[in-house]
C-alpha cells in the first residue's frame, strides 16, 4: 500500500502549462508503474500518461506532444508537465501506484 498525494492543479488559460505533482507515502524506486489519470464531468476515468520503473513512458494520443510524465525516485514523486493546454484538459486529475489513488487536484483550463 502507498499513500499518494496530488498537488499543482488550478486555473489556468489556454495555451498556458501547469505541472502536477504526486508525492508517495513510501519509496516508489520498486513500484513498476505509476500513472496519471484524469476524470471530466459526466465522463469516465481515463488514462493519461503512465511512467515504469525504467522510465519508459505511454500517453493517451489527445495529450501525446503536449504533457510529460516524470519521476524522481530519490523524491517519491511523479510529475505531469502540461503545456499548451485545452479546455477539454479541463478536469480532476488523479495519480495512481500500487492500486491506491490520490483524492485528486482539479485543472481548469478557461479564458
């Protein structure tokens, strides 16, 4: 088990960036995948960006080019680095490791 918590969301304008953060409770050096998911009104949870171990990284083909997903083990964080965002980014965003989920930290993409 590992406690996650989430921070950096917030109001931002088109084409602006925000970088997420997620923070283990523990040490993430051994966990294989961490991911970013994110949940819209009315939508489903869905898959971001995931990131494993050896820090190969995946992402949902709406943000491919556009966000980065990092880790640094010696921190216990994994990061989103979002940029050129939309308002369809617009959404609370939700880091995931070991089956236990972050409560979320909301981005607001709107002029």
């Amino acid at each position: 088990q590992v406690q996650l918590v989430e921070s950096g969301g917030g109001l931002v304008q088109p084409g602006g960036s925000l970088r997420l953060s997620c923070v283990a409770s523990r040490s993430i050096f051994s966990i294989a995948v961490m991911g970013w998911y994110r949940q819209a009104p009315g939508k489903e949870r869905e898959l971001v960006a995931d990131i494993t171990k050896t820090g190969f990284a995946s992402y949902a083909d709406s943000v491919k080019g556009r966000f980065t997903i990092s880790r640094d083990n010696a921190k216990n964080t994994v990061y989103l680095q979002m940029n050129s965002l939309k308002p369809e980014d617009t959404a609370v965003y939700y880091c995931k490791a070991c089956g236990s989920w972050g409560q979320g930290t909301q981005v607001t993409v709107s002029s």
